[in-house]
C-alpha cells in the first residue's frame, strides 16, 4: 500500500512544528555547548542526544512535508 500524503489542511500545521523543534534543536545545542564548555559532561551528553532526536524529527516532517515517506 502506498503511503498518503499529508492533508492539505494539515501542512500549514506541520511546516510550523518543523520551523519550532528547529528553534527548540538551537536552544538545546547552545545549552549543550555551554554544558560541555562548563565540563558538567553528563548534562552534555544527554542534551546532545535530545537535540539529534530533535534533528531526526525535523528532518522526518520536512520528508512527510516533501512528499516522501
């Protein structure tokens, strides 16, 4: 079965989710780099791990966004 598109109605909406976890994937890099720069390493690490998930997902809407899958 092939996959559907988004909606119409629904791609305003999910283009404003992308642009926001974008703006949010900023926000967590630059409190990552303060972390590591601070040598608190733990905070570092998972706050890198969160903003590759928030990269992950940026780039997942912007491919459903694309028409792809």
């Amino acid at each position: 079965m092939a996959p559907h598109p988004p909606e119409l109605s629904e791609l305003a909406e999910l283009s404003s989710i992308a642009a926001s976890l974008e703006q949010i994937s900023r926000r967590v890099t630059a409190l990552a780099d303060a972390a590591a720069a601070a040598k608190r390493d733990e905070v570092a690490v998972n706050l890198i791990a969160v903003e590759r998930a928030l990269i992950g997902a940026v780039r997942r809407l912007e491919r459903l966004l694309a028409g792809g899958s």
